[in-house]
C-alpha cells in the first residue's frame, strides 16, 4: 500500500496541481520558488489537521480577490476553499484498512481517495459577521481635506477581516472537512466529473476523517541540516554524539538493570565499551552499507567515559570515536572524538541516525501501525559533498528497508526536495517531479510534472540519449529559469563574455548551458517541451553540398558569388534547387529511428554555394523546418521562434548565423559565416587580421593583397582544416579585451531575446546594443 497521487487546490503556488509519487522514492526539483517548499507544507498542514496552522496568506493569491468580492456580495461570489486529494493505491491485503474509504460495498478496484478540505464551516455566518465590522469601520472613517478618506479602519475587505488580530478570525471561522472519493468519478487525471459531490465523513458515524487519516500515514520531515557544526559555544552548535545519544534513550536496547555492564562499569571500561558495540553495533553495520567508511576512511566506534548516570546523555559521556588503524601491542586502539572528522561525514551520519529513529519510532507502534511511513528529506545535500550526496541517495533506500513478514503490509516511501544534480544523477529521471513556474500568468502559480510520464511518451532511443548525456554532463536543466542549448565547446566557453557584453541583465538569471551540437540538439526538443523551460539554441548553419564532394574548382567558383553578396536577389540555378528538393524529400519519407545515428548530406562548404543545404538536425527538424541554405538566410524571426500556445507551452528560439555587412578596405558586402569561427572572423575582420591578434590563429597572409571574397575563402578553409584548434580559438579569445571585439551578431541577437523574456527589463531603458527599448514583460518568470 502506498501514497499514489496528491492533488492540491489553492495553496499558495499551488493553484491546482496533481502531484503523483513513486511507491519508493520521489525527488522534488525545480528553480527557486516553484513551489516545492509549498507542496511540503501542504501535507504537513493537511496531515497535522490542525486549523490553527492556516492564514490567509496559504490560498493562492488569485483566491483573495474571490475573498473580497465574496465580502463585498458580489452576485455569484463563492468563498475559495483549500484542498488536498491523497489517493492510496491498496492491494487486497490491506483493504480492510481502508473500508471507511470504500465508496460502496460493491467497490472492486485497488485505488481509494480521501479530500481534506479547508473551508469556511458556515459562510452564511461569516459574511454577517465581516459585514457588522465592516460598517463599523466605515462609521470611524476620517475624511480628508479632499473628501477622499483620510483614515479607514480595518477591516476594508474581507481578506483584511481574516487577517486581523493574527489570523484568529479565520481559525475561527474555517475548519477542516473529510470527504470520501468514489475514482469512478474522475477522470484519468483526477479531475472529478461535473457534479460530483464527495461523500462527507462524519464523525457521528464512525471514526472521524483525521483519525482515518492519521491511520493509514504517518508523515515525518527531516530538514536540511545547516547549523551541525564542531564549536562547543553557540546555542545552534549539535555534535553528532548528541545525535546518537537521543537515538539511544528512544530506540535502542537499554541495559540500566544488566549488573553485568555495572559490574565491568565498577572494575573496567571493557565490559561496558563491549555493550556499546552490541547496541550500537546493527546501527553502524546500516552505515557502514552506505559506502562509507570505506578503504581510507575511519571505522566508527562507541566509547564511554565510566559515568554510569550520563552514558548517552552527558557532554562528556559516551562518544563516538574514530579508529585510525589497528591496536598496538598493548591491545590499545588508537581513536579520535567526532569533532576531529570532516564535516561532511558528520551531516551523513546525522541524517542517516535521525532516519532510522523516525522509522524506529514508526515500527515500534505495535497497534494500529499506518501501513505507510511517509517522510520527507529537505535538501540532503547541504553540507555533503558531492561523493556524500550520491551515497545518500544511492543506500537510502536500502536503510530503511522493511524485513520480514511486515514487507508485505507496511512501505516506507520518501520523498526527497533537492537542488542537486549528484542526485538527480544517482537516481535517473524516473522519480523526478518537476515543479514548473507558470510564465506570463498575473498570480504567481506552478505546474508539476512527473517525468515518469515523459518516458511513456518519448522514444526508447531519445530518452536513453537524453539521460546518458544529462548524466554524462549535468542536470541543472530542472533548477534552471531558461536552458540554452549551444554549438560546442567554443560556444560554451565565450558564452559568459558574450552575455556580459550583449545582453547583462542574463547574468541575474539562473541559465542551464548545455552543449549539444547540430547534429544531435533536436533530440533536446521532447524535453524542452515537456518542461516548458523557455530556450535558446544557438547552432551554426552548418553549409554542405547535397551530392558528391565540391573540390577545389568548386570552391573557387564561389568566390564570384561570394563577391556579388548575400544582401540582393540571390539567383540559385533551378537543377540546384530541384536536387535539393529531392534531397529534402527524401530525408522527409525516411523514418529513421531515434536510436540511429543520422548524418547530413554532402560535404562542408561556404554558405555563399549555390544549391548548398544544411547537415544540421537541429535547423531541418525543430526550427525552422528549413534545409536549403538560401531558405535559412531568408527566414524571418518568427520562423525561428517556436511560440507558446497555451501558458505551460515551451518558448523555444533559434539563432544561427546569417548575412551582415562586413567591412574590409573599401568594401562592403553581405556574408554569413559557416561556423561561429568563421562568423566572428567576418564581423571583426579587421581586427582580428592585425598582428596582435596573431594568437586567434586568424590571420591570412597577404591579406592586404586580397579582396573580401578571397579572404573569406581563405578564412573558410583555414577554419574548415585540421590545423585549427577551435578551444584554442576561444581561450586565446578570452585573453583579449572583450571591449576591442564584436559579439557576432546572431547570437547577440539571440541573447538579446533571452534577455527580454526571462529578466525584468528597466522601464524606458534604451538599449545601447541597438535593440531598442524593451516594450513589455511578456512571458516573464518570477
């Protein structure tokens, strides 16, 4: 039996959203203020059933304006309730736990519900109440001087009548109500059908909703450990020998009445130390499962300092020590107290004790034990380093393990809140709940989405892909406000330089930097979609000819074309744009399997090639659905943006290189590079041929001699060669003053957009990157 599903209604961020939990462990991600710490609260207010937890400020802010216009007897006008659906998923072994939750005596399934319900317990009565407040206040208004109020008492509103006095008015006024919920009258989400009412439990008739409740789940947080340090002063100041001290009062085998340990407490230490490590021995042989200590490490082990009344309790009690090697000749181990290892290792130890003293606790109900333990782990990850966060998680399961018979009937399920992609990579993207702010909505609300469905919904070769290569790199993507998906290493490195120089507001933002090639940057697309995460790519246009390899002769017979621009009417030949077509045609019927490696067309040549097409995936099958080189220069800005269509839709742009003027001598033409190399080389042409810069590996010789189109040849085959070394490029790019250079320009552009969508822009702030002024906030994350 297991926790299945919550769903959870007006709380906070959390407008309405269904929550489904693994029957072994969920892990809560997202960026800051998504609404994880919310869903938290929720069942700890829920669960607690307690109303006297509850304030105004936990409904949803787009519920007070409901308050008031209720207050106000606004025809129509219902007061919000919050609300919380758990539904257990029960097998027949436990069913006759759950029989005040069976909708019928003719129930048949293996999924049962129950709604708590924070409500008004007599709306009628409350409004009279705020009412006769209300005019009172008005009575005691001060008019000013003109005429408008200049004093007005509280309460204005309704949320003001149930804010006063702490909140007492609305614990007053509202109580918690259980309901039963028959699954047959939702849907596949578990969105009840349209009148559909509950069944309300009644306390009158049985058992009441809070101790049905309270007997099928017990709920335990263990919050992140922030304040466990080694200082003796100081008030928040908690050693580890503390921890294990409170473990042994309320869990272990206490032996005050064996006269054998207070016989060896009168004559040696021995006889106690070797009771220490009975009762301590089943709780250090679970550490010791996680990994750690391991070969290098200290063994732990359990002394006492002979006071008989404060073994576990006093400061200066029983400790735990570390064995640094073997006993002397003398039978002496040599040991160290706790405070002389690492920190890290501690906050393991730490939480791993309080865990299994929480399920300790659980277990030790010999009647009427819930059948689920439910606990919730606050950021593990505070205060362990990376290789300690990966074991945690790793063995965490395997500590709080049920044996025995009581498998079968009892589950310990976990969920872990974390910003930590060691985790995320540990454990896979199955258990993942993503909590996913809502852009461009007025209130501030979150959507959650179980990754679990996105396997479901995704191929067996993209989604192995996807997670081999987050794995591979890294998992930010969930904690980030916006993913930018770049080119390769040379993107990655100047990419900082490049968003302080053209668009600096981004550096305010959290931005999850994946590089991922033109070759492979659509299979990112499933993903990025089903997060909604708003998206950069930044790839090259990636010029190849559709059939046999160019040549030389082919190549010189671009540099007329090259010379004659990109900025007029380009003629490409019709054979050229028939063969293209075909190509383009071809590769459309194809159905290639995701898990198949595809490779483009032709060989790599300049963008100024007649016919040339792109080998880059990304272009031909995410944005813009274009293959010719000449449709890509031509494309305008709205067929590279992929637009959201409703509010949780991803908002996804493309940039890549296209035609600019570039300068050199006394000519001005229109070209567009092949690669980000070759682009920067254009647009900072001049400079970047002077001696100075003879590090970026750029210069032509003789390019004083040459024209713009055969210098731009010669920049596309020194680029194009195996003697160029593009991270070599980019680190001797970071040496230079990033004042002297110029950002190319699609990607500036593509920045400048990114910039608009995920940061505030200043009101009235004239962008010096000639982008004009910032018109709105539109899609804005919050």
């Amino acid at each position: 039996m297991h926790i299945e599903s919550i769903r959870i209604r007006n709380f906070r961020r959390l407008k309405d959203v269904r929550i489904d939990l693994a029957s072994d462990i969920s892990i809560f991600v997202g960026a800051n203020n998504s609404g994880k710490t919310s869903a938290t609260h929720a069942l700890q207010l829920f669960t607690a059933a307690s109303r006297e937890r509850f304030s105004i400020h936990d409904f949803s802010s787009d519920c007070w304006d409901s308050i008031d216009e209720f207050g106000a007897g606004t025809a129509g006008a219902v007061l919000p309730t919050i609300s919380m659906d758990i539904w257990f998923n029960v097998e027949p072994a436990n069913l006759h736990r759950v029989v005040d939750l069976l909708p019928s005596l003719s129930f048949t399934g293996n999924t049962v519900g129950i709604r708590v319900e924070f409500a008004a317990a007599d709306s009628a009565a409350l409004l009279r109440d705020f009412q006769a407040a209300h005019a009172l206040a008005e009575a005691n208004i001060r008019p000013g001087v003109n005429g408008a109020p200049d004093y007005h008492p509280s309460p204005r509103t309704l949320c003001d009548y149930l804010r006063d006095e702490g909140g007492l008015r609305l614990r007053q006024g509202f109580e918690l109500r259980y309901h039963v919920l028959d699954r047959a009258c939702f849907d596949n989400e578990l969105h009840e059908r349209v009148g559909y009412v509950p069944r309300l439990i009644s306390p009158d008739k049985g058992r009441g909703g809070k101790d049905i409740l309270s007997g099928l789940v017990k709920i335990d947080f263990l919050h992140a450990q922030r304040h466990l340090s080694d200082s003796s002063g100081g008030t928040r100041a908690e050693e580890l020998s503390r921890v294990l001290g409170r473990f042994y009062q309320r869990n272990l085998e206490q032996r005050v009445a064996d006269f054998d340990a207070q016989r060896a407490l009168a004559d040696s230490e021995t006889m106690l130390n070797e009771h220490l490590g009975r009762v301590f021995g089943p709780t250090l042989d679970r550490l010791s499962e996680l990994g750690y200590p391991g070969l290098g490490n200290p063994r732990l082990l359990i002394k006492t300092a002979l006071n008989p009344a404060t073994i576990m309790s006093s400061q200066d009690g029983t400790r735990v020590h570390y064995a640094l090697g073997e006993a002397d000749r003398h039978g002496v181990l040599p040991t160290l107290p706790d405070r002389y290892n690492g920190l890290g290792f501690k906050n393991l130890i730490y939480m791993v004790v309080e865990l299994l003293d929480l399920h300790a606790r659980w277990l030790d109900v010999e009647e009427s034990r819930p059948p689920i333990h439910l606990v919730f782990i606050e950021e593990p990850e505070a205060h362990l380093h990376v290789q300690l966060q990966q074991v945690f998680v790793r063995k965490v399961l395997d500590i709080l393990k049920i044996e025995g018979a009581d498998a079968q009937y009892y589950t310990s399920q976990l969920v872990i809140s974390t910003h930590s992609s060691h985790i995320l990579y540990e454990r896979g993207f199955r258990p993942i709940r993503y909590f996913r702010r809502m852009p461009g909505m007025a209130s501030q609300t979150s959507d959650v989405l179980s990754l679990s469905a996105f396997y479901h919904g995704t191929s067996k070769g993209s989604r192995n892909f996807l997670e081999r290569y987050l794995k591979l790199t890294h998992c930010d993507l969930f904690f980030a406000d916006a993913a930018v998906l770049v080119e390769g290493n040379v993107e990655r490195l100047l990419l900082p330089q490049m968003i302080a120089t053209a668009a600096p507001r981004l550096r305010s933002a959290y931005l999850s930097v994946l590089e991922i090639g033109g070759a492979f940057g659509h299979r990112f697309k499933s993903l990025v979609e089903f997060l909604g995460i708003t998206t950069l790519i930044i790839t090259d246009i990636d010029s190849v000819l559709p059939g046999a390899e160019p040549g030389v002769e082919a190549e010189e017979d671009a540099i007329e074309q090259a010379a004659a621009g990109l900025d007029g009417e380009q003629a490409v030949p019709e054979a050229a744009i028939g063969e293209a077509a075909e190509a383009v045609a071809a590769d459309e019927e194809e159905e290639l399997e995701d898990d198949e490696e595809e490779s483009g067309p032709g060989t790599a040549c300049m963008v100024a090639i007649e016919g040339a097409v792109t080998s880059n995936q990304t272009l031909r099958k995410w944005l813009p659905r274009k293959t010719l080189i000449f449709d890509l220069l031509a494309a305008k800005e709205e067929d590279c943006i992929q637009v959201r269509t409703a509010a949780h839709d991803a908002l996804v742009r493309v940039s890549y290189q296209t035609a600019v003027d570039v300068v050199w001598k006394e000519e001005v033409r229109a070209l567009a590079g092949r690669t980000l190399e070759e682009a920067f080389a254009l647009e900072n042409l001049v400079w970047s041929q002077s001696k100075a810069r003879k590090n970026l590996k750029l210069r032509i010789q003789g390019a004083a001699k040459l024209d713009l189109a055969a210098i731009s040849l010669r920049l596309h085959r020194k680029i194009a060669s195996s003697n160029f070394h593009k991270t070599d490029f980019a680190l001797a790019l970071l040496e230079q003053d990033p004042k002297d250079w110029l950002v190319p320009r699609y990607i500036a552009d593509g920045l400048r957009w990114l910039e608009k969508e995920v940061t505030p822009p200043e009101p009235a702030d004239d962008d010096e990157q000639g982008n004009g002024k910032h018109e709105d906030d539109e899609g804005l994350l919050v």
